[in-house]
C-alpha cells in the first residue's frame, strides 16, 4: 500500500466520524477560522503521536521475528525493555525486547540498533534543530525557543550533550540500518 492509499483510508474513515465530532464543538470555535486551526493542529499531532506508537510496535515485533531465535538454533530468551526517543516536537517510547541466548551467552537488542541510540536517544531532525538554535544562542535562549516553535521541553543539560555530541561527529548520524544487516545477529 502506497502512502496515498493509506492516507485515503485514513480520510474515509475520518469522514464518517467528522460530524459528529465536529458538531460537538462550540459554534465560536467550529465556524471561526482561529479555532479549527487550533483544534485540527491537535487532532494531527496526536494522531501523528498514535502513528509513532504503531511504528514503535511494528519494529519490535519484527525485531523478534528476525532475531527470536539464536545462530545456534535455541531460542532467545526475551525480555521487555524500552527506550524513550526525543523527535522533533515528540517523545515516543519505543518497545524495544531484548533478545538474549542462555547457550552462547550472547544478546541484542535490535530495535536500539536501528534507531541508532548512540546519539543520545534523540533523532536527526531533533538534534539539527537543537544545534541550529544552540550554535546562535545560549542554551537557556534554545531551550526556550524548543519549546515555543516546537512545543519541546528539553532540558538544559540534555540540550548541552546534544550540542557538544553533535560537534564531536564529523560525519552525519547514520541513517537507521534494513532489518536484513541485523537477521542473522
Ligand atoms: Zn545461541
């Protein structure tokens, strides 16, 4: 399915649902241009919160899928962890199981791989909007501004780590690795 496709269906179901949502709202704010605004920018972000936590959940499962059992042929033992991600104008926490064989005395941890978590637990996007703003202005200043443009608490200490990570790197973060380079791990 393409991503038109999905969003197609995503809109026809909305349709069937829209009126009585929408007629639930006070006329002041459903018939003023301010308002809708205000209110469809929150429908998008949470559903755009709901579509990360389905994605978060997809990656586990093919996590344990690709790398439930060990090269040895025992199945790995699992245990539920997660990690919280700092994107631009979200935090999402992605379930991240470990995987872990009792013969080889080996584990992974596939997700935390693929999302690349040597960074600090925050994504490209975010960190290039931090160190864009930190690079211009003092922390406190970009941590203030984190929060109105992107509606983003970051913590001070948090949005020093990242600048001073960000610095050390010569090269740009890698891009999240395909499931196939971690299926025989
Ligand atoms: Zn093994």
């Amino acid at each position: 399915m393409t991503r038109d496709e999905l969003v197609d269906k995503m809109i026809a179901f909305a349709k069937t649902i829209w009126s009585q949502f929408w007629q639930a709202l006070p006329d002041e704010q459903r018939l003023r241009l301010g308002g809708m605004e205000e209110e469809i920018r929150a429908v998008s972000r949470s559903l755009e919160e709901g579509i990360w936590a389905i994605f978060a959940e997809s990656l586990d499962k093919l996590a344990i899928e690709l790398s439930g059992q060990c090269e040895c042929g025992q199945r790995r033992e699992r245990r539920s962890d997660s990690v919280e991600v700092a994107l631009l104008g979200y935090r999402v926490r992605f379930p991240c199981t470990y995987l872990y064989c009792r013969a080889c005395h080996r584990g992974t941890n596939p997700v935390r791989q693929w999302l690349g978590l040597e960074h600090g637990g925050v994504s490209l996007a975010f960190e290039r909007a931090l160190t864009d703003l930190t690079t211009r202005m003092t922390f406190g200043d970009a941590v203030d501004s984190m929060e109105e443009h992107h509606e983003q608490k970051v913590d001070r200490t948090k949005a020093e780590r990242v600048t001073y990570h960000s610095n050390r790197q010569t090269q740009p973060a890698s891009a999240v690795e395909s499931p196939s380079q971690h299926s025989k791990d």
